[in-house]
C-alpha cells in the first residue's frame, strides 16, 4: 500500500499495481496556497502506485522510486530497484512585522501585508 499523507491514508494496491500515497494538507502560511507532506506511491510487480498531492514520489516497478519533493515533507516512493528518499522538510514561522526584530541568520524574509514570514530550507535562527 502507498504512504500516508497529511491528510489522507494511501490505498492499497491491486492486481501487481503500487498503492496511491495519501495527500497532504494544504498551507496558506506564506501567503499563497501550497500543499505539503503528500505520501508515497508503493512500489509494485508491473506497476508503481501514483504520489499522493504535496510532493509525495511515485512508486516503481523494476526501477528506482521518484524520491519526495524538496522542502515539502513529501514521502519517497517504494520501488522494485529502489526506494526513493523522503523530501527534506521546511519550517515556516509567521509574524507580525511589528514583533520581528529584523535579526536573523539563514532563511529567506518575506513579507505579506502586515506580516513578516521567514522561511528555513535548512539550520538557522531569529530573533522575535
């Protein structure tokens, strides 16, 4: 059966075909709609179960598995070769520019009306 998602359980897998993955969860915290935490296809005898939504990887027959999307918590598909590797993870933390006191190391600073939104891709700090 495909990985869990956010959101969703994976099915399970019929007749030699993967399992789907579950979907993920949709997040508006950086001021435009994207989905994360999507699970991964299982991998099967002739074919490989599809990546749930939110970056989630196809599973594989006989090959290796399409690994998770980067920076969204996605699953890595089963495969026959191989299994793909999980998507890295981000964290968000959201603000109002008010309270930030500008003083960071790593991340990316965006704004969004009256807020301020600092993305992590990898290690780093802030200052509130």
């Amino acid at each position: 059966g495909g990985g869990g998602g956010a959101s969703a359980i994976g099915s399970t897998g019929a007749d030699n075909t993967g399992g789907g993955g579950g979907n993920g969860v949709v997040s508006t915290i950086t001021g435009g709609s994207v989905t994360r935490g999507g699970g991964g296809g299982a991998g099967g005898d002739t074919t490989g179960g599809s990546n749930g939504s939110g970056g989630g990887g196809n599973g594989a027959a006989n090959a290796a598995a399409q690994s998770g999307t980067a920076n969204t918590g996605g699953g890595g598909g089963g495969g026959g070769a191989s299994a793909g590797a999980g998507g890295s993870g981000v964290i968000i933390v959201r603000m109002p520019t008010i309270s930030y006191s500008g003083t960071q190391t790593g991340g990316t600073v965006t704004t969004d009306g009256t807020d301020t939104i600092i993305t992590f891709n990898s290690s780093g700090s802030f200052t509130g």
